[in-house]
C-alpha cells in the first residue's frame, strides 16, 4: 500500500506535503480566494455542482486523506457526481433605491460572492447518461484493445501527436523512411499514407458539409447567357458542436448550468457581474423558456482573415462559435477546444454582377450562408434538445445566440445598415459624437418589418419609406437571424477592446491628438526618455518608427502615457487623456462591478464634458466618430452578457492562425478548403483523443506546478492568517533564487557598481538595531548578491484569477562591451516598500508604504549572524503625500538626510510590489535626460 498524500481542500489535487499544499494554496489565485471566501463566511458552504468556484466545506482541515494510490487492482469506473440539489436562496431586498455602498465592498482583495439563485426549476436532471469519453472507454474494453488504440503504446501516441502537430505530410514521410526510425522504432506505421490511416481512425467531432451556392448574376456572357457563379460553402451543424461542448468531460469543472446574481455583500448593493450566468440576458432568457431548461447562450464570432503573405489573394472567412456556459478563460485557450470552426464562408469577388450592385450582393450572400450554418439553431432554440451533460447526466438544452464578436464594420453587415450608423441604436449619423442621455434601440421586428415592406416597394417600383432611411438599412431582406428564437441581434454585439478602444480611441485618435499639440519629436523623446522598469515596454527609439504596431504595443503605450504627456499638455487636454485612459482600463477588467461600472460610466462623461479643448486648440473640428459612439453602449453590453474580456475580438485574430493560416499551408494551396477541413478534422481527432487520455488518467499537477523553479526560490510559507483579513499585518511572499549568483564581493564593488554609497554606514545601522552583539563591519568584509526579486502580487478580484500575478524588482550591475555584445548600464528598479513595519497594516491603499529604489538585495554574511530573510539597500524618496487632482499620480522626489541621500538596509519581506516613476518635466523634456541615467538627473517623478 503506497502512503496516504494529501490534498488540496479546494481544488483536491495531490500534493506531496503539508508545505506543499499551503505553497498551492497561497500561489494559486482560485484556491487563494476560496480561502479567503472561507475565512470572512466560516459556516457557509456552497453545494452546487454546476459552479465554477471549488465547494468550500466547513472548517479548514490541512489536508484531504487521499487513498487513491493504493497498489490494490481496481477496475476503472469514472466517477459520476450526483444529480445537484437545489441551493438555499439569499434573500435579496429591492434595487428600485439604490445606495452607497460602504468603501470596504471594493475593496479588490476581497473575494467574497454573496449568490441569489434563480427563482423556479432550472437545469433538470431528466435521466442518466453516458458521455462520449465514457462510451469510448466502453467499446474499448468490450473489443479488448488498448486504450492507445489504433496505436501500440504510449511512445507511439505521443510521436503521432507530434508529427501531426508539427510535420508536415512530405517531411513525415521523409521522417519514417530514415534508416534508424525503420530499425530501432519499430513503428507500426512505416508512411505516411499508413500513418494517416491510422489517424484516421481516431474518433472525430462534428462530420463536415459541403454545399453548393448557385449565385445567379445580372451580368450576360457573350452568349447572352446570364453569368453564374458556384460557390463552395463548408460548415457544420452548430447543434451537433453545442452537444459536443456541452458533453466534453474535460470541461465538467469549467461549466454552468444555471443564471445567477453576484453581489460582493449580504445586503445585494454592489453587484458582481463577470461570467455571462452573472449578467441580466441569461435570467431574462431562462423566464422565457419551460421550467426545468438549460440555457446555452451561443457566441457567435467571424472576421474575414488572408490566407497567404506577401503574395496571392486568397482569403478565408471563418466562423467560430462557443457557448457562454463555459468560463471564459476556458473558452479563451485555445488548447482547450472550448470554441469550435463551424464554417467557412465563400468569398468572391461576384463578376457575375455589374460592379454598382456587388457590393449590396456580397451582404446578401453573407446572410444566405450565415442562414445555412445556423438554420440548425431555429428548431433547437425554440424546443430544445435532450444533452448528455460533461457531468453525466441528460437536461434539456435551448441553444440560443446571445452574443456576436466581430469588428465594427462586420457589425453593420451583420445588422444590415450602413456604416455610418450605429448597428446597436437609432441615433442619428450627425450625432454620434455627442454623450447619450437616453438611448433608442433598435427593434429587430420593426427591421424586419422595414425591410419586408421595402422589398415590396423595390418590386413595385415604389419610393423607399422614410423610417428606412432614417435607420440606414441595408435592403438585406432574408437576414440570417430572421427566424433564430429568442435573439435580438442588435444587444448581442459584444465590446470590441481590441479594434474600439487599443486600436480606435487610443492609437487613432488619442496618441495623434496628444502628437498634434506636442510635436511628434517632443513625444518621441519622452518615450526614449523613460526610464526601464520590469514589466514595462521601452520605445528606445519613440513611437513614430514602429512599423507594425499590435495590440501589445497599444497596451504598453497605455500603462504610461499620462506621464508622458504630464506637463507638455494643459490640465484640460490632460483631464480628456485620462478620462479615456481610465475607461480603458475600466473596460478591460475581467470582473466588474456596481462600483466599477459607475466609474466606467463616470470616465466617458468627464471626457464629454471636457472634450471641447480639442476644437479650441484646432485639433478637431467634430467628434462624430463611430468608435467613441460605440464606447458608450459598453456598460448595457457588459450588464447584459459579462465582462468584455470574454468577448474580445483578439480571440478569434488568435483562432485564425490553427483555424485558417495553419491549416492553408497544409495544403497543395490547390481546391485548398476540403484539404483545410480534412485537417482540421485530424487535428481535432488528436485533441479529442488527448482529452480522452487526460479524462482516462487524472494524474495531480504537482510535476506540471514546481514551486521551486531553477533559478528561483519561494520563501518558506508562514501558517496562513485566520480570522478576518482587516488589520492583520502581512508580508508579501517573494522568490530569490536558489543561490546568490554573485559571490564575495566586496564593499568597494557594491558603492562603485550598485551606487550603494552608504552601504556600509546603513549596514551598521542595520546590525545595531536587529543583531545582537554583532562585529562592527569594515570594507573587508564580503557579500553574496542577488540580481533580483520577484514578488507575488496579492489577490485582485477585478484582474485575472487564473495567472499568477508577480513583479521583478532588478538590481543589475554594468558590463563593459564585449566583442558584438554591447555594454550593459547599471540599473535598479524602484518598488513600493513597507515604511515601518511596526505600523503597517495589510491594505489595499497606499497607506503605510513609500517608494524606495531598490541597489543591492544581499544575504547577511555569517559572521553577523541569522536573519529570516535576505537583506536589500534602498534610498528613499519622499513621503507619499495627496495624489495630484489631474493626473491622479503622486509626485515625490529623493529623499535626503545630512545632505545625503536617505539610504535604509531593510529586510526583503518589506518589499510590496515594484513601482515606476516617470520624471516630471516641463512643455520640454531636458534632451540630455537618458533611459540610463534620468532617476539620477531628474529632481521630481510621478
């Protein structure tokens, strides 16, 4: 019998140890915050299976006796969890009067979720089932073959997964047919026809369609024969891909069967919204449907991509779908198959129609096709479909379009206007620059109504009505989503962060602005100027040189940019950057809040309010830009479907290189889309078949999750805090690495190449207030330094609950020059460090702490005996006072004592986060100001 190991209380994953376990739970955002939920709600425990958060069980065991590694033979039956039973319901008071709600409810270390279930029977049990993992177990033990059937053993599957990942056909074969894979592999595949074979064999998803499209022009041939096109349309039944989502055991853990109403307090006054079962569209949805239902919100996503680079026009225009009941950051990774190719929509140029009526006709082929793909959705939506759940069990399913993704001018497409016009609402094209008191949607029956009357006027030669016009309707008279249940088109369009706000409002207007009254080389210099910091993007060379700018860049540029204008602006241009600035980042947050939304709201008004500057300064005329209107249906987007983060068009741009780039280079480039789709189905048969193994032999993440990495260290854990969270004095948790990579050096090094001046003044400081009895130190003594460290950022309910979030903080030595390898200045970062420990209370304001730049991190010779942790040399700046009332930054400056700078040894575990400054300048940046050398130059930051 092998030994008993624990478990992790909220996840259940094994664990070697005790110390193992409280190192997970602390470095894991998920079991952190359930922690924490546990620590402010002892005695509630949450019973629902269909939630995403982990059960939380009464008390807080250590450890979980796991005896699931005894040497016993047992025969393997998965596990089926029980059919879940109804949850007590809070009682939630009316929101008709809202009211303030108390500082502490935002306070974002808090991760407390107060739940009001959904009123009535939803998601009912109606019988037993089988998944289709589970099936394929069974037909493998009834014919006897291995579970790496069609392929030998274990080394054989994991070589087809990577050649058919990662080879192409010509190079696999040339790979099987070298001397010593024949000899030594002993493959039972030799080709590559006999390799696909097998592949082939492999279970596979949702079969592909084929349809012929006849496009009748109005153009005649030579012959007086009216021209034609034919046109190739693959897809898949979007019913059968809901099933397989909705059944894949993979996703058990990440899947919701239910809505809900989040609140961050008992009292129901600051709401939670951020997966789409938190949002007002699924309980709205769910009262509509028969008692007992599930709702399978369908998000919809397509974007046209190209195919080739360089040279060639091919192009393709995907269609992706996914359901809103899996957790977004699931349906996010693209490893984990939780959104699926649907189809592929034709494109032509369509000469078959004069070139003034192409245009119109190309929309019209759109819907068509899109009509084709989701036509399975209709019936489906509006009675539902007897699933086989990832948990088990068979409910009755509504699949129902919730939300589209796209960029804006495919949004129009979509709802047939125009592009001057807003795809969401009625407002007038002249008026779309101006702040909406109250807004007009548009009406899905009333457009269909337009448009069918409208194709009677076309026919009978009538004049188009007025209401047509005014609305900028396209004449699209069969849209596909005339006859989709339930849907309204127009509120399904989700916030586009990426095209909208990085790419639109940030890059294309308000960069150029601030360029325009700056001077494009006043604002190339302040970005040369910046000085490095860990985490941050340096535009040595300014921004007027980057070539292909990304998203990425955008949001590097965003981080800093308030302090790149600060000063070369008035605090009027300076309250409209960071208004836009501030609804950026509002936007972006994973979770939102009553709170944050109000601010959301609260950031696009003060722009509003104070946008006329531009037109005073001659900067702009108007602000009749679509994307801006667009921004301000994002607070009614996010209550009705969730968080923007989980409809951001960067996912399907990341889809379209597996989806579309990959698997067109895996073709002859010839009749390229039935090559593509074939692909696409192996491809798909190998992640089934991965997810299958992975379902067949859930093995503990332990060798996946190293705590101890190769170059750096996690501190010992300390007993995890009980109690309340307020008031309690907490370190933050660092990581060195292993060993000090620089050895014995001396005194002198540390003053001449850290710019640790004082070092051995404050070094005795040091000793004389912590060590008992220690020697005096002198120049001779020696010691062992860190290049940096890395300290873990406390839990944040608005940001990402699934990454580990850390800061580096660099203390890096200079080299000279060395053959190509250029010379490496000194640098040390600067972080937020605990003042006084003795006074510090763990919060989530800036009380308590002071800016500090970081020179040496060091170990404590031994001759002076033990600390707990490792040391660190700082120079101080000055207090952090009231925040400046435009920019919302703090200003300080170095901090000096008897005309030197204040310099403190300090213990590590006082270092909060890393912190970057910015030098304030005037309408000019001083030019001999360097990246290397402006945190010694400069007398004032932000």
């Amino acid at each position: 019998m092998s030994q008993v190991k624990p478990r992790c209380l909220y996840c259940h994953k094994s664990y070697p140890d005790q110390a193992a376990i409280s190192r997970h739970v602390s470095h894991t955002p998920t079991c952190f915050a359930a922690w924490q939920h546990h620590l402010q709600n002892p005695t509630t425990t949450a019973q629902s299976q269909q939630r995403h958060i982990p059960p939380f069980q009464v008390g807080l065991p250590s450890i979980i006796e796991d005896n699931s590694d005894s040497d016993a033979d047992i025969d393997y039956h998965p596990h089926r969890e029980p059919s879940p039973s109804p949850e007590v319901h809070l009682d939630i008071p009316d929101h008709s009067d809202w009211t303030s709600p108390v500082d502490d409810v935002h306070d974002p270390r808090k991760s407390a979720r107060f739940i009001e279930e959904y009123p009535g029977l939803v998601a009912e049990v109606l019988e037993a089932g089988s998944t289709k993992f589970e099936q394929w177990h069974e037909r493998q033990r009834i014919a006897g073959q291995s579970e790496w059937a069609p392929f030998a053993d274990l080394e054989e599957w994991e070589l087809a997964q990577w050649l058919i990942k990662n080879v192409g056909q010509k190079s696999i074969n040339e790979y099987l047919k070298l001397p010593i894979i024949q000899r030594r592999a002993k493959l039972s595949f030799h080709n590559t026809y006999t390799f696909l074979k097998k592949i082939d064999q492999l279970p596979i998803g949702t079969d592909w369609i084929c349809d012929i499209v006849d496009v009748i022009g109005d153009r005649v041939d030579e012959n007086g024969e009216v021209v034609q096109e034919h046109l190739e349309l693959w897809h898949r039944d979007p019913v059968e891909c809901v099933k397989e989502l909705f059944g894949n055991p993979g996703l058990k853990d990440h899947i919701a069967y239910k809505p809900e109403r989040v609140y961050t307090d008992k009292e129901g006054t600051n709401r939670i919204i951020d997966e789409a079962w938190t949002a007002d569209w699924w309980w709205e949805t769910q009262g509509k449907l028969p008692e007992g239902a599930v709702v399978a919100p369908v998000i919809i996503a397509s974007d046209k991509t190209t195919l080739t680079q360089f040279q060639g026009n091919k192009v393709a225009w995907p269609v992706y779908m996914t359901l809103g009941n899996i957790a977004k950051h699931k349906r996010r990774q693209v490893s984990s198959n939780a959104t699926v190719l649907i189809g592929y929509i034709p494109v032509s140029k369509l000469e078959c129609f004069e070139a003034s009526s192409r245009s119109l006709e190309g929309y019209r082929l759109f819907h068509h096709c899109m009509e084709v793909i989701l036509k399975p959705l209709q019936e489906a939506g509006r009675r539902g479909e007897k699933m086989t759940c990832a948990d088990g069990w068979i409910r009755r399913v509504f699949p129902i379009l919730a939300a589209y993704i796209a960029d804006f001018p495919e949004q129009c497409l979509v709802a047939c206007c125009k592009e001057n016009r807003c795809p969401r609402c009625e407002i007038a094209a002249s008026d779309r620059g101006d702040w909406l008191l109250h807004t007009i949607w548009r009406d899905p029956d009333e457009t269909l109504r337009l448009l069918e009357k409208e194709k009677k006027s076309q026919l009978r030669g009538y004049k188009t009505s007025e209401r047509f016009e005014e609305l900028g309707l396209r004449s699209v008279f069969e849209p596909f989503w005339k006859s989709l249940p339930h849907a309204n088109i127009f509120s399904s369009f989700t916030p586009d962060i990426l095209h909208q706000l990085h790419k639109g409002i940030f890059k294309d207007h308000l960069v150029k602005w601030c360029t325009d009254i700056i001077g494009s080389a006043e604002v190339d210099a302040r970005f040369c100027a910046m000085n490095h910091h860990a985490g941050l993007r340096h535009f040595k060379k300014g921004i007027s040189f980057v070539s292909q700018w990304t998203g990425t860049e955008h949001k590097e540029m965003e981080k800093i940019f308030v302090g790149i204008v600060s000063g070369a602006v008035n605090d009027r241009v300076l309250t409209v950057v960071r208004a836009l600035l501030d609804f950026i980042y509002y936007a972006r947050l994973e979770t939102q809040t009553t709170y944050t939304l109000d601010r959301l709201s609260h950031s696009l008004k003060l722009f509003h309010e104070h946008k006329h500057v531009l037109v005073d300064l001659g900067i702009r005329e108007h602000f009749n830009i679509p994307k801006l209107h667009n921004i301000q249906h994002y607070v009614d987007a996010i209550l009705a479907l969730g968080s923007a983060d989980g409809y951001n068009t960067e996912s399907p741009e990341r889809l379209h290189i597996d989806f579309a780039k990959n698997a067109y280079r895996a073709s002859n480039k010839r009749d390229y889309k039935e090559q593509m789709t074939l692909w696409l189905q192996r491809q798909e048969a190998v992640a089934l078949r991965t997810s299958y193994l992975a379902w067949l032999h859930p093995t503990s993440d332990v060798e996946h999750n190293s705590y101890e990495e190769d170059e750096e260290n996690p501190t010992e854990e300390p007993d995890l805090p009980r109690g309340n969270l307020e008031n309690i004095r907490i370190r933050p948790q660092y990581r060195l690495a292993l060993t000090a990579p620089f050895r014995d050096m001396a005194v002198m090094q540390l003053v001449n190449e850290y710019g640790a001046v004082d070092f051995l003044l404050r070094f005795n400081d040091f000793l004389q207030r912590h060590v008992r009895r220690a020697p005096k130190p002198s120049m001779y003594d020696r010691f062992d330094i860190y290049k940096q460290i890395s300290v873990d950022l406390p839990f944040n309910r608005y940001l990402n609950q699934t990454e580990n979030r850390t800061h580096r903080i660099r203390t890096i030595r200079p080299r000279p020059a060395t053959g190509r390898h250029p010379a490496i200045h000194a640098h040390s970062d600067t972080a937020l460090v605990i003042e006084d420990p003795e006074k510090y209370v763990y919060s989530w304001t800036m009380q308590g702490l002071r800016v500090a730049q970081v020179r040496v991190i060091f170990d404590l010779p031994r001759q002076f005996g033990e600390t707990r942790h490792p040391l660190a040399y700082v120079e101080w700046f000055t207090p952090l006072g009231t925040p400046d009332k435009t920019t919302g930054m703090y200003l300080i400056k170095r901090s000096t004592r008897a005309r030197s700078r204040n310099a403190e040894v300090i213990s590590v575990d006082r270092i909060v986060r890393g912190c970057h400054l910015m030098a304030k300048c005037g309408r000019t940046i001083d030019r001999g100001w360097s990246t290397e050398e402006v945190l010694e130059e400069a007398t004032s930051f932000w």
